[in-house]
C-alpha cells in the first residue's frame, strides 16, 4: 500500500469510529431520556401516589396536623361555600332546578364536612344556616318556584352574614353573586 493509500484508509478509519462512536453516544442517550420518561410518568401518571410522597415523609403521628394545615381551617370550606352558592343562586335565576338543587346538596355536604374538621362552628351554623334558612331555599328550588327562591335567597344571604357576625367575622357581608363562574347553559 502506498503512502497515499494508507493515509486515506486510516482517514476513512478514524471517520467510522468517530461516527460509529457518536450513534453508540445517541443511542444511550436516547436509552436514557427514554427510561426517564416512563419512569416519570408511572410516577405521575395518577395511577399511584409516587413513593415518598411529603406526607408519607412524615410521622405517622405527624400526618393528621399536616393535613389540618393544607386544608387550612374553615378557610377553603368557605370558599367552596361560595363557589356552590353563586352556582346555586345562577341555576335558581335561570330555572334550571336540576343544577340549583344539585349545588344546593353539594353546599349541604361542604359545609357538614368543614364542621366535622371544625366542630367549634357547629352552633352558629345550625342556629343561622342548616336549620333555617338553608333548608328553605332547598324547599324553594324543590317547588321550582322563582320568587320564593329569591325570597328564601335572600333570607340565607342574610343568615350567613349574621353567622360571620356572631363568630367574630362582621365585615364578612354576603351579597348577592353578580358574575357567573360556570358556563351552563340556561335550561
């Protein structure tokens, strides 16, 4: 072989290696970006909780106490409360008693499970609300009837600013919902 010849064969040599080495580099790095991938989505697939989640870190003694702080008191009972009254008044004003009912219902049950977690509420609330006047916007929306239900909307309207009054919470004033945050269409 001459000079030439074995320049060129080890030129040609080396290029292989370069680019058998680089496809070797992509495909382990493909391997790994693959695996990463499904490996990530098992964990946050929704399937199983990924293991050694912030509460599983936790002592087992510990764990109630975390969960009372990320439900956060009374705080997010309250807000759902008011997501499910403004849906309810809105199903009440269109006439569309299904949804009132069935927000009606799921307002009952927020604030019964809010109560279970802060049963120092329990009094004001049965005296104001689930005793009287909620129950009579259920009978309201049951009878389908649009002036009694502004009437008895009124009534919990008020009911629930005498609540937030006797706990300690006057400037909390409910008021009548002025903006729709579902869009249901109108029966």
């Amino acid at each position: 072989m001459t000079r030439a010849k074995t320049s060129r064969h080890r030129t040609l040599v080396v290029a292989l290696g370069a680019v058998a080495l680089f496809a070797t580099a992509a495909l382990a790095t493909w391997t790994v970006a693959i695996a990463q991938m499904q490996q990530q989505q098992h964990q946050h697939g929704g399937a199983e909780p990924a293991k050694g989640g912030w509460l599983v870190k936790l002592a087992p003694d510990a764990r109630t106490e975390a969960i009372q702080r990320q439900l956060r008191g009374f705080e997010t009972t309250m807000a759902e409360i008011a997501y499910r009254y403004g849906e309810m008044y809105w199903g009440g004003v269109d006439g569309n008693w299904g949804y009132a009912e069935h927000m009606y219902e799921e307002l009952g049950k927020t604030l019964e499970l809010g109560l279970e977690r802060r049963p120092e509420y329990r009094v004001s609330a049965e005296a104001f609300v689930l005793k009287t006047a909620l129950p009579q916007v259920g009978e309201a929306i049951k009878k389908k009837d649009p002036a009694l239900f502004k009437q008895r909307i009124e009534s919990l309207r008020a009911a629930c600013t005498s609540c937030h009054a006797a706990e300690k919470h006057p400037y909390i004033k409910i008021a009548l919902p002025t903006v729709r945050r579902n869009p249901i269409e109108k029966p």
